[in-house]
C-alpha cells in the first residue's frame, strides 16, 4: 500500500503544454501545399510587388479550408493569434 500526500503533477515535455484560456480546436480540411515565396523583380530589378514579402527558405504555404466557419473569431484576420497545427492522419 502506498500512501502520497501532496503529490506534484509530471513534469511535461516543452513540446506537450497545457491549452491556454480561450483555445478553440477546428477542424480544417488541407487543400494545398505549395514552396515559399521567392522575389519577384520586373524589367527594371526591382521589386513587383507592393508589399515587401519574405517567407522562410525550408517554409510552406498551407491552404486549409475550415469546415464551420462560425467557429473563428471575427477578428481573425488581426493578427492577434496563434495557430497551431495537429496532424491527424485519416
């Protein structure tokens, strides 16, 4: 028979951590996946684009299609949060 008072919870990984207030998990169907962008320089070396773009060299651009789309917050596109993707395979 063992007997433990007070116990502390283990020790979790950094990788493994505990969903913050307010996460939402959605389900997304993953449409495409296609290389980072690369510059684009016109007839003249410069930039085409009106926006300076830099995406990591070894990134991926993901197109996902989130099936209920009242499930996101209305000010998504705000940039105030964090994604993190779980890869479940069907």
């Amino acid at each position: 028979m063992e007997i433990i008072i007070g116990s502390i919870p283990p020790l979790m990984s950094q990788g493994s951590k505990l969903p913050e207030k307010g996460t939402v998990t959605i389900e997304a169907q993953l449409l495409h996946v296609r290389p980072p962008r690369k510059g684009i320089a016109g007839p003249s070396g410069m930039e085409r684009r009106g926006k300076k773009a830099s995406d990591p060299h070894r990134g991926r651009v993901l197109t996902l299609m989130v099936t209920d789309a009242d499930l996101l917050p209305a000010d998504i596109d705000s940039g105030k949060y964090k994604v993190a993707l779980r890869f479940i395979r069907k």
